[in-house]
C-alpha cells in the first residue's frame, strides 16, 4: 500500500493525525531508563508502547541517533523494530544531494533503516528527489516553509512577486511522482500553512513546531485542514505519562469545534494590530459620533500574508456550511470575498450598490442561477442594516441567502436582527475576543480594554468603521 493511503488509514475521517518524534537525548531520560542496559531503546520502546494507539505516525530524527556514535544506526534499527508495522515511520533526515549520492541516501533510509517516508530538501532540485520517488511505496516531504526563525531569511525570498516557498511549491505540484510529494511547513507561520493549503487543497502537511516552539493546534486545525500530521516530540517524550499526553493532542486534533481557538484568535488580532486594521485613541466617525476603536478591514489589501490568514480563517467557517455560491458585500469584503473564493475554489459574486448606466445593467456580477444558496460575507458585523440591501438584491435575484458570515462580530445587536429574519449568522471572532487577545499580546493594557469596553457599552454603534 503507498504511504499516503496508509496515512489516511491511520487518520481516518478527519485526515489529521498526531506524528510522534522519536528524539531522545541521553542526558534527558528518566532515571529508570539510564539504569538499563540499551536505556535509548527501552525508553523509545516504553513510548511507542504507551502512544501507538494515538499515533498515525513516527518520527526519529537522524541527527539524534548519529550524535551517539558508531552505535546510534544500530539503536535505530532496534527502534524501528519496536514501531508496530501499521505505524508509519518518517526519518527526519532533510536529505539533498544529486546523482548517486541521492540514491545512496535513498537505499539507506528504505533499505537500511527500512523508513516508509523520509524529510527531503527541494533545493536542489526534481532530480535530486527521484531516487526517494522511484519507490512507488514509500512518501516524502518536502522542506518547504521550516518553523525556524532564520527560514524567513530565504525562504520569504520574494520570486517574481511570491515568496520562494510558495514558489517551489508551485513547481513540486508539476513534478513526476507528485503523488508521492507532501510539504513541511510549520506551525509557527500562519501564513504559510494558509498559502499552501490553497496552493495544495489536498497535499499532507508536516507541520511541526507546536508547543515549546509557540505554535498552536487551533491554527494548525483551522489555517491548515486536512490533510496533516502534527508533530509533537518534547510534549510527549518528556510528560510523565506519554500516553496520556498523546491522548490530549489526539483528542485536540479530532475535535472541529466552530470556536476559534485562544492562539488563532491571538495570532489574527496581533496581525490586525500590526496591519493597522484596529486602532485605538479618539475617531470621529461618519456618523459624526467619537469611538475609542477604529476598526479599517480595507487595509487588507496592502498585506496579502495577513489577507491569506483571513481567508483561512473565512474557510473553516464556511466548510462546515451548505451554499452554492459566496456573495461579497462591497467594498471592504470584495477582496476578502476573492481570496476566500481561491481558497475554496468557490464561485463569487457581488451585488453593486447600484445598478451599471451601460452595458447590462446588471446589479449582480458574476454567474449564477436562480434558486442556489448564497453564503454572504462581510468584513464586520455591527447592525443588521448594512446588510440588508445586499441580501435584497441578491433575493430579488431569486437567490436563496442562508448565512452571513463576517470576520468581526462587534456585539451591538446585528447578529440578532439577522437571525430574527431567519439568515444564519457566524463570525470569526467578537470584539470582545480581539480586546482580550490584544491584552494578552501585550498590545493594550487591561485598563484600556475596560474603557473601551465601557464606552462602547455606553454607545453601541460607536464602534462603527468608516
């Protein structure tokens, strides 16, 4: 059976799985293992014993197995014996040579050490992997976006408009045994996990840098989808009880509650933050009203990374909705509206705020029919007011709209003047959730947040955006 179907097998409906790395370090096991005579394998054995229920997968570093010495290949060896043969096992060796070598490599790792999938770079180019692809059985994963800091350096290198990662990950969709190809990326970098899902809908990721590194399972379930494994080594390696740590980040995983989690809501609210799209101090308004917050979502357009987040973040709501086609209310969520559509390979259309004086004289752009479900998305919800002449033109059309779904609840009675009118209402995230995330990034000090709170308390559409 070839390495992606054994993955789905062990992942099951969800298509994400825990990878569990195998990276002991000596000096760092229990005491009860320093006294055995092999303590490296009797630890590992111990783990995999504890965890094999939860993992869809294993993951030994090469480099902790070569730091012991002659030795360490025949530890691993030993290792790779006590992995049950359901399990697969992925050598993290981030191989890249050309030529012979590459094919010395690729007989050590499924020959030797008889790994089902091993970390590869792509620097090198489609010939250096071909030796790894020649094995219709086997998998690789490709370097693409690292969790390291130093990556940003080349891996963000802007090529021809797009950062390096995005474009090797363009090329390695065209490459022979591309069936055989997925992509690390990390779960540190936000954007990339949501570039390259809408890159590569249906590519296994290999994410790791959860936990000690600062990424979040949240993001990682929410920005990345399915297909993925998530690996964890330290969190589970060094808990007192391996199993029950597996069980944790497995249960975390399957779980696809339509809450953001703590860490996304934090990532999106310092990306806002730092984008200008919330700023606080003293707005006057179109209304002519004052607000202590300004919340500007146009702003988008100028960061497309931070505009990739967004629509990842539009994505897991909407994939757990029925509609034929996405509806964007100009203007501030028309280019929200287009990234979520690329995301979701999803029709658009948009209902003009007036009818064309040539041409047509449509009031609708794009293609539709009479009777589909329409999914409306707007930047932020405040009243329902704003809403309501874009879901009448596109009713008048014949269309059926079944839910809204905004970004920003802002909490000032929209959400239940919509759903009074029988239109399903979700959002991303409240402002009240963004005004905590922003505390706890270090943003706003708690005693603004409360007076903000209260002054919006005092005068609900005094938050309005312009």
């Amino acid at each position: 059976m070839a390495f992606f179907d054994r993955l789905r097998e062990r992942t099951g409906p969800s298509g994400l799985g825990l990878c569990i790395g195998l990276d002991p370090v000596p000096e760092r096991l229990p005491a009860w293992a320093r006294r055995h005579p092999d303590p490296i394998v009797a630890f590992v054995r111990w783990v995999v014993e504890a965890t094999a229920e939860f993992a869809a997968a294993y993951k030994p570093n090469l480099a902790f197995y070569l730091a012991l010495g002659t030795s360490g290949l025949e530890t691993l060896r030993a290792i790779r014996a006590v992995i049950p043969p359901e399990i697969p096992v992925i050598l993290d060796g981030k191989f890249g040579d050309i030529g012979w070598t590459a094919e010395a490599y690729a007989r050590f790792a499924f020959e030797v050490l008889r790994a089902d999938a091993v970390t590869l770079s792509p620097f090198l180019g489609p010939d250096s992997l071909q030796p790894f692809l020649d094995r219709v059985d086997r998998g690789v994963f490709l370097l693409i976006r690292t969790s390291n800091p130093g990556a940003e350096a080349v891996q963000e290198l802007p090529v021809r408009g797009e950062p390096l990662y995005q474009v090797l990950a363009r090329q390695a969709e065209g490459w022979a045994g591309r069936e055989r190809i997925g992509f690390v990326v990390g779960a540190t970098v936000p954007a990339a996990l949501a570039a390259l899902r809408r890159l590569a809908p249906d590519r296994w990721l290999l994410i790791p840098g959860i936990g000690p590194q600062g990424g979040d399972i949240e993001t990682v379930k929410t920005l990345a989808g399915p297909p993925a494994l998530i690996a964890a080594s330290r969190e589970i390696l060094e808990a007192s009880d391996p199993g029950a740590a597996a069980r944790a980040l497995g249960e975390a995983l399957r779980g696809r509650d339509a809450v953001l989690g703590a860490g996304a809501i934090r990532a999106l609210a310092r990306g806002l933050y730092e984008a200008g799209c919330i700023r606080f101090g003293d707005f006057v308004l179109k209304s002519g009203q004052r607000s202590p917050i300004y919340l500007d979502l146009r702003r988008l357009v100028a960061f497309p990374a931070l505009l990739e987040i967004v629509a990842g973040l539009y994505a897991a709501v909407l994939e757990r909705l029925t509609f034929d086609r996405l509806a964007a209310i100009p203007y501030a969520a028309l280019p929200i509206g287009t990234a979520v559509a690329l995301r979701m390979r999803r029709p658009l259309l948009y209902p003009r705020r007036e009818a064309k004086a040539y041409g047509t004289g449509q009031r609708i752009e794009g293609e539709f029919h009479p009777g589909e479900a329409v999914a409306v998305l707007d930047d932020v919800l405040t009243t329902g007011a704003s809403k309501w002449e874009a879901i009448q033109v596109l009713e008048e059309a014949g269309l059926r709209v079944t839910d809204i779904v905004v970004l920003v609840d802002r909490e000032q009675g929209g959400r239940q003047e919509l759903e009074a009118a029988g239109y399903r209402v979700h959002a991303v995230t409240t402002l009240t959730a963004l005004l905590d995330a922003l505390v706890a990034e270090g943003k706003l000090l708690p005693s603004e947040r409360d007076r903000i709170r209260e002054a919006l308390r005092r005068s609900p559409a005094a938050a309005s955006s312009g």
